[in-house]
C-alpha cells in the first residue's frame, strides 16, 4: 500500500523519474523557538491595546467597541491562530525525492509545486530540531512580501524552501547526499 504521499507526487513525475522517498512534515501543532518572541509581543501589544480601547470607552463606548473588536481578533488570529494556520498547511504539503530532483507540493489557497534538481548542485543542509525530528534545508531563498527577514508569523514558512521537521531527516539526508554524489 502506498503512501498519501507517494499518492499525492506521482502525477508530478517525469516519465524517466524513479519515486525514492515521500513523506510529509510533522503533524500538529509545532512550537519554534521563535514563538517565546511572538508570545510576549502579542501579551504586550494585548495589554497596550486593553488600555486604549478602556480610555477610548471613556469617550465613545460606540467607536470603543468597534476598534475594540478588531484589534482583538486580529490578536487572537496572531496568536493562535497562526498556529492552526501552519498546521493546516503541513497537513497539505508533500515532499518526494526521486532519482532527479526533491519535490515540494503544498497548497492551502493555491497549489505550490517547487523542484529542486540534483544537476543544478544545490546547497543541502542538515539541521536537527529538539523535539527529534530534523529538517533538511535546500539553500533557496524566498523573498516573502517586501521585507527582507524579519518575524515570519506563520512558522511553516520554511516548508516553501526545506524538507520541514521530518521524522526519518536522518534517512532521506542519506539518500539525498548519495543522489547529489551520484548527479
């Protein structure tokens, strides 16, 4: 029996492309480092928004109550609902490795499909994650909106551009390496 996967890469194929590996990135909800940062921007910009919309009460419960709301949802969409949002999109996102490229599919208002060839020598990294899984960056870089770095609000960014939180990392670095070796 084949994998949803495996299942879900297979049209994508080449006709001389050989399906080696497909799998998907960890499911559920993921905690990054990064989120410590997020969280106490959120508790700040949380408290500093109660504050106003109280002192805006005292002139207009009308125009409180409206700026109240939005504020506020847009708080809690920030704060929690990014988590949701990215595990949603793991939930949608495919990787394959087959005897030419690495195949990224993923899609939760569009589809994304992203090739990365062996023949054009790209740079593979290696990076273990504490909860033992591992992602495997492909050394593409995409420039999300206008900004260049910054806080990236939903943590499955990256699975645009590595091999996200994968189980068997390990494993499909391995294989990745003898294909690139053997290209």
């Amino acid at each position: 029996m084949e994998s949803l996967a495996a299942n879900q890469l297979k049209q994508y194929l080449e006709s001389d492309e050989v399906l080696i590996w497909a799998g998907q990135p960890k499911k559920g909800i993921v905690f990054e480092i990064s989120d410590i940062f997020k969280t106490i921007f959120i508790l700040a910009f949380f408290i500093f928004t109660y504050i106003a919309i109280k002192l805006l009460a005292q002139i207009s419960i009308m125009i409180a109550i409206p700026i109240g709301i939005i504020f506020f949802s847009g708080l809690i969409v920030l704060g929690l609902g990014r988590f949701f949002i990215d595990a949603e999109l793991r939930k949608k996102t495919f990787y394959g490795l087959t005897n030419k490229r690495i195949i990224i599919t993923s899609s939760l208002a569009h589809k994304k499909i992203q090739s990365v060839y062996f023949s054009s020598k790209p740079k593979i990294e290696f990076i273990p994650n504490l909860d033992g899984t591992s992602t495997i960056d492909l050394g593409i870089k995409e420039l999300i909106g206008s900004g260049q770095g910054g806080v990236k609000w939903i943590p499955n960014i990256k699975a645009y551009t590595s091999l996200y939180r994968l189980s068997e990392g390990e494993i499909v670095h391995k294989k990745i390496r003898e294909i690139k070796d053997t290209s």
